[in-house]
C-alpha cells in the first residue's frame, strides 16, 4: 500500500494530539497494528520514525510513550511529517466511491442472502462497541462496506472495489481520527435496516448520504493540517 507507514504516522500523531499527554503510553505495535488493519512492519517504521524525530520514545520492555520534554503537540507539522498524503487522489476516490457505493447498496438490498445480512448486523454491533470504547472504527467500517459490495452481485462492480482496497485503506487511516463516529454508526445501522426491508431506493439514498458525510470529513481535515502548516 502506498505510503503506509506515512499514512500510520498520520495516525499516530493525530492519536497524540488528541489523546496522549507528555509521558502518556501509547497503545502498543500490536493493538496499532489490529486497529487500523496493517502489517506490523509499518507500524513499526512508523514508530521508528517518529522516535528518530524525538516525538516518542522507546523504554525497553515497557512499549512507547510521548516524550516528556517540552512539547506543544497541537502544533505538531502534520505536512511537513507527512509529505505523502496525496488529497487530491483521496478525495478524487471518495467521489467515485459516492455513486459505485450507491449502486452496491441499492444492489445489495435487492440480491442479498441470510448470510450477508448476519455479517452486516455483526459488522454494525461490532462498530456500535468502537464507538462506544472511542476505538478506530476501520475493521467493522471496511467489513461493512466490503460486504455490500460482494453482496451487489455484479462482478465487473466487485473487481473495481477490490482494486481500490489498498487506497480506501489509506484514506481511511488518513482521516481515522476525524471520522464522525456516532454518524457512521447511525448511516451504518439506518443502511442495515433498509437493506433488510429490500428497499433499494432508501438503501442508495443513504449510502449516498453516508459517503459525502466522510468526504466532508476528509475536507474538514485538510483544513485542520492546513491551520496547523500556518
């Protein structure tokens, strides 16, 4: 995936800034690495990096933490840390995801199986407990709108959204610590219950919905890197 461990960076920083104060623990290799769905190689990279920048440091045996030195993490560079984040290709790509994951929908209420709709209900339960926990909501997000698509039964449709897996996940780390949670869980629960009622119209019309709302939190947090960088 391109720009991974930058893209982890990201995360990690946006964790700090709103989470972790100086000489806080951050969550370890392995719970970054469960959280956002990527190799552990990444994560690790990206802590390396940042420990290399004198953001956190590494206590043996105890994991990592925000160093204790004077540090205003609200104004940490975002841009500068992270040259790699392409905007333009991210937000070119939610555009593109607002209609094919329309259509998925409206597909999926009409074509879906009992099976579908199990993974659905788990994948939203799944969320309702990031959302109430404050977790990353990547894994139940992505086993969400994969299923859709699958569920669609249209293969040409499928190809396309498995071919843009790895940028969809790049976005979406991207952005993880601005998503809008509690509306994720409200547009994912509301899809849920359209699709069950076989209501193309109502499922596509939400899904819709749902997708310029995080294309609207992707702007938001350009703008928010855009007033750090000044």
């Amino acid at each position: 995936m391109i720009g991974v461990s930058e893209t982890v960076q990201k995360f990690i920083l946006d964790y700090i800034r709103k989470r972790v104060k100086p000489g806080d623990k951050l969550p370890s290799e392995r719970e970054i690495a469960r959280m956002l769905e990527v190799g552990r190689s990444s994560v690790r990279e990206a802590l390396q990096t940042l420990c290399e920048r004198g953001i956190i440091e590494k206590r043996p045996g105890k994991g990592n933490y925000l160093t204790n030195r004077t540090i205003d993490v609200t104004q940490l560079d975002l841009r500068q840390l992270l040259p790699f984040i392409d905007a333009k290709s991210s937000l070119d790509l939610l555009e593109f995801r607002r209609s094919l994951e329309a259509e998925n929908a409206y597909l999926a209420a009409r074509r879906h199986t009992p099976e579908t709709i199990e993974i659905l209900q788990s994948a939203v339960e799944e969320l309702a407990v990031c959302v109430k926990n404050k977790e990353s909501i990547i894994v139940p997000d992505f086993k969400f709108h994969n299923t859709i698509a699958h569920a669609a039964q249209n293969k040409v449709m499928i190809q396309v959204y498995d071919s843009l897996t790895d940028l969809s996940k790049k976005v979406r780390i991207e952005m993880a610590s601005n998503d809008d949670t509690e509306h994720a869980l409200y547009y994912h629960s509301e899809i849920l219950e359209a699709i069950k009622k076989e209501d193309g119209e109502k499922s596509s019309s939400l899904m819709r919905r749902h997708i310029e709302d995080v294309l609207l939190h992707y702007k938001k947090m350009l703008s928010e890197i855009s007033s750090i960088e000044q």
